[in-house]
C-alpha cells in the first residue's frame, strides 16, 4: 500500500469520526434545555425586598429574612401529594399567609411584626418574582359559568 493510500484512509476514518462526534454533540443540545431554570435565592429576594422598603421602615435585613423565610414555610405546608385538587398561591401574599407568618414568627421568635410590614415584604417578593420570570399572567378565580 503507498503512503499516499494511507494518508487518504486515515483522513477518511477521521472525517467520519468527526461527523459522528458533530452528531453526538447535536442530538445532547437538542435534548438540554436552551432556558436557564428559574431559581428563587432567598438572599437575592432579601436584597430585592430591602430596595423597596421605603427609608422609614424599621425592618432589617434578619426581619425580612425571617419573613421570606416563613413565607416558603408556609407555601411549603400547602404543597400537596394528590395534584389532582391544587391549592390556590397567590404572590405577594393573603390574610391566610400573613396571619400565619406573624403567628409563627411571635411564636418562635418572640417578635411581632406588624400585618401592613408583613405584607409590604410579600409584596416586594411578588416583584422579585415577576423579575425572575416565575409569575405568570393573572388567572380569574371566580365562578366559572
């Protein structure tokens, strides 16, 4: 065999190894989300929240936490097993939520914070939210017809 017939047929096996790599590579791109997932970081909400709070408000960095905090406890007591009946969330907060993250809160931490603070913090979280993409639109909840 020539040297020339082996430089050809090396050439050949890597062009098409090549190809087989290019599709390899093709078909896992197709398959891998193109989005980044959406994620909730606490300490991102916190600093959202903290730029909304107007300059009189008393909370601090560990109230707002704290709040957040027992926001996610809360919505988390009200995931279910059977998805069959879903629950109602609703972002930025309801007198179900705040009523219970106040009561939470002075229980374990002997702190009260006041409803309106409670819910000026869920509602800055909704906007942090709806910054990262993770509220969709607005759903009618009435009686259906």
């Amino acid at each position: 065999m020539s040297s020339a017939v082996v430089v050809a047929f090396v050439a050949l096996l890597l062009g098409v190894l090549l190809v087989i790599v290019a599709m390899i590579v093709w078909q896992e791109a197709k398959r891998r989300p193109s989005y980044e997932p959406l994620e909730y970081v606490i300490e991102d909400a916190v600093k959202h929240v903290l730029a909304g709070l107007p300059a009189e408000s008393s909370l601090r960095r560990a109230d707002v936490r704290r709040v957040l905090e027992y926001e996610v406890f809360y919505l988390q007591g009200l995931a279910q097993q059977d998805r069959k009946n879903p629950v109602e969330t609703v972002a930025g907060g309801h007198d179900a939520s705040v009523d219970y993250i106040a009561a939470e809160i002075e229980a374990k931490h002997g702190v009260a914070y006041s409803p309106e603070d409670i819910e000026e913090v869920l509602r800055l979280e909704a906007d942090y939210l709806a910054a990262i993409g993770a509220i969709g639109d607005p759903v009618d909840i009435g009686e259906e017809e």
